[in-house]
C-alpha cells in the first residue's frame, strides 16, 4: 500500500517539473504601449501582467496553429509557385 501511495507522489512531483517555467522571455515596450497595457490592466482588473501577457501570446500562437492546420477537405489556394493546368 506504502508503494502506490509514494509512487502516485512521484508522478505529481515529475509533473510538477515539467510544468515549471524555466525559460525567460524579455519583452520590450514603448511609452505608448506601457501605457495602453496599463490602462488595459487598470481597466480590466488584471492582476498578473505577466500571466495575462502568456496567455495573450499562447492564445494567438494556438489560433495560428489552429487555422494554419491543412484539411482534407480543402483544395489548397494557388500561389505565384504553382501552375493552373486549366
């Protein structure tokens, strides 16, 4: 019993670890911007700028992804690369 209790803690810490960040990202601002994002915090009483602006930046990376993705049922759109062989 000792055995699957300790092991399910280990899983959780193992967890824990992978999800901890590690990696710093420097983000630089001009006056107007600095002062938009405040107003925008102030305003929408976000209290965590650096949790607000991560998930900003995941959101738009996973729409991307997301409307990036090819489809099956898509006929892909020409481009200057490919020949119409009408």
């Amino acid at each position: 019993m000792a055995n699957s209790s300790n092991h399910g803690l280990r899983r959780s810490i193992n967890k824990v670890d992978r999800l901890k960040r590690n990696n710093r990202l420097s983000l630089m601002l001009n006056n107007r911007e600095a002062r938009a994002l405040g107003i925008y915090c102030s305003r929408y009483r976000v209290r965590n700028k650096s949790e607000f602006l991560r998930e900003t930046i995941m959101k738009a990376i996973l729409k991307r992804f997301d409307d990036d993705h090819p489809s099956l049922w898509e006929e892909p759109e020409p481009t200057l690369f490919c020949r119409d062989k009408s």
